[in-house]
C-alpha cells in the first residue's frame, strides 16, 4: 500500500482533518464525555476533559507516522469538531484496513458519518491502495450497519461472541467492501 497518512479530506459538508490541541474542549463534550456514545464502544467514557487531552495529544503526536489514520470530522458550517473516524486495525499484506467511527448525538442520524465513511473509503482505495475494507458493529447498534452499507460495505456474517465493548463480550456483524466491488459502484454512478 502506498500510505500517506492523514490528510485533509473535505464533503460537500464535512472537513475531515487532523486533530489538533485547541479541538480537546470539543471533542469531550460533544462525544467522549457521552455513555450514550460510547455504549457500543472499546474505550470507557471519559470521566474528564483530562482524559480526552491524553488521547488527542497521542493521536496527534502519531500524525508524523504514514500508516497512521485518525481524522476529526468538523461540519464545514461548525466550528468545532462533532466525531472521529479512523483505521483502527490494518494488514499489510492482505491490504485489509478496518475502520472505526464515532460521532455525537447531536449529529446522529443526519448522514455526517456516511459521507465521512464515503470520503475516507475513496481515499483508502484511491489513494493508499488498499483492497479490502471492513468495519463491524454490535448487532444491538443497527444504525452503525446502516451506515455501512449506504456506503456498499456490505454485511459478511456474524461473529458470534468474537469482540467486546462497553457491553462486555458481544457478537461483531462484519462487513466488508473489496476494492473491484469499489470500482464496479464507481463506474455504475
């Protein structure tokens, strides 16, 4: 894979940058600080802003890394950052990456992760190369699915009791988008 890292990546309404210290204050309040968030997540709500400036300051101490992917999602008429989306795991090899996403529930429900998802599957597939990517949810967080698969990354099977969250141990609905299944939906556009 050619990795670039995180680059700037922009929607029609989305900018999807690097994090950056002034974004902490944001970033807690509008999704880390939330159990309703991270319900059907791996990380434990943030008990206060001084956890969120940990995370946030690795992340942004890794942005020097090529294969390192964490972008902030900032709607273009906002000025602050509502979610994060990332690849959480990748094989190089089999040029697998698996993506990762949160966003606040002011912004649920009104296609902001969709379009983040839809931007950075272009650019994974466009611009690193990658030939498959995958990303699976709790069978209990549908509207995780749902956005998947408006993006084509298609439901596979399920795991039954293969990962864990916030929930304990939990069953993984995989899904998956090959790179020729990409092209095929590029070209039918």
């Amino acid at each position: 894979m050619n990795h670039q890292g995180t680059c700037i990546l922009t929607t029609p309404r989305l900018i999807l940058r690097p994090f950056c210290e002034k974004d902490i204050p944001a970033a807690y309040r509008n999704w880390c600080s939330d159990p309703e968030v991270t319900r059907y997540l791996r990380w434990p709500t943030h008990p206060c802003e001084d956890v969120t400036r940990m995370v946030l300051m690795d992340w942004i101490g890794q942005y020097d890394q090529p294969t390192f992917y964490q972008w902030a999602i900032q709607p273009v008429d906002a000025d602050e950052v509502v979610g994060t989306i990332s690849v959480v795991d990748q094989e190089e090899r089999a040029a697998k990456m698996h993506i990762g996403y949160c966003i606040g529930r002011p912004w649920q429900g009104k296609g902001y992760m969709t379009e983040a998802l839809a931007a950075v599957i272009d650019f994974l597939f466009e611009q690193v190369g990658a030939g498959r990517i995958e990303s699976q949810h709790d069978p209990d967080n549908p509207a995780s699915g749902r956005v998947m698969t408006k993006c084509g990354v298609m439901p596979e099977g399920i795991l039954r009791k293969a990962d864990w969250s916030n929930q304990g141990i939990v069953d993984a609905c995989m899904h998956a988008l090959l790179r020729e299944e990409w092209e095929a939906q590029r070209s039918n556009r």
